[in-house]
C-alpha cells in the first residue's frame, strides 16, 4: 500500500477530450487507478508533483509524484486515469523503485 507514488503522467489534449489549459504543481484530480483487466480497483483524490519546471500543457507527458490521501495496493506497471468532473483528461503508468 503506497500513498506517495512515483508515475509517468501524461495530459490527454483538448482535441482527445482533455483539459483546454494547462495545470500546476498540486493539481489535484481523482485518480482511478486500473487493475490488469482495466477495471477500477481503487479512486483516490491525488496531488500531483511534476518534474516538469512550470506548467504542464494538455497532450504533455511528464515524470511526476502523486501524493494520495489514502494509501493505495499498486505494482509496477500499474496504469491509471486522472479524472475531473465525470470526465478522463490523462493518464499514465505507476513507477515503482527497486525494491
């Protein structure tokens, strides 16, 4: 169980559906995390802390840090999907550090 995970974030562009502008450090969406058959095994609401300096444009792929308020099972590879407002605008890939 983790609540401070390390991911591989990317924003989905407007044309794919995504956010019009860009978002911050401490953007804070709900996260649906995905087991292997893609079905939602957990939602928390998440901080994300990018790698990136500044903002973070839609159709960008960035290294970040999702801080959680509950603690979450993951495993390395774990996909999820960041939410707002009923509606998916990213996504990406749990990093997990060597064990």
């Amino acid at each position: 169980m983790r609540a401070d995970i390390r991911a591989c974030v990317h924003l989905r562009a407007q044309s794919e559906g995504g956010r019009r502008s860009a978002v911050f450090n401490h953007y804070r969406p709900n996260v649906r995390f995905l087991g292997t058959d893609g079905e939602a095994v957990a939602t928390a609401l998440c901080a994300l802390r990018f790698d990136a300096e500044g903002p973070v444009e839609p159709g960008s792929t960035v290294a970040a840090h999702l801080k959680c308020e509950a603690p979450v099972a993951l495993e390395d590879g774990s996909a999820f999907v960041l939410v707002e407002g009923g509606r998916d605008v990213g996504g990406g890939v749990v990093v997990l550090p060597p064990a």
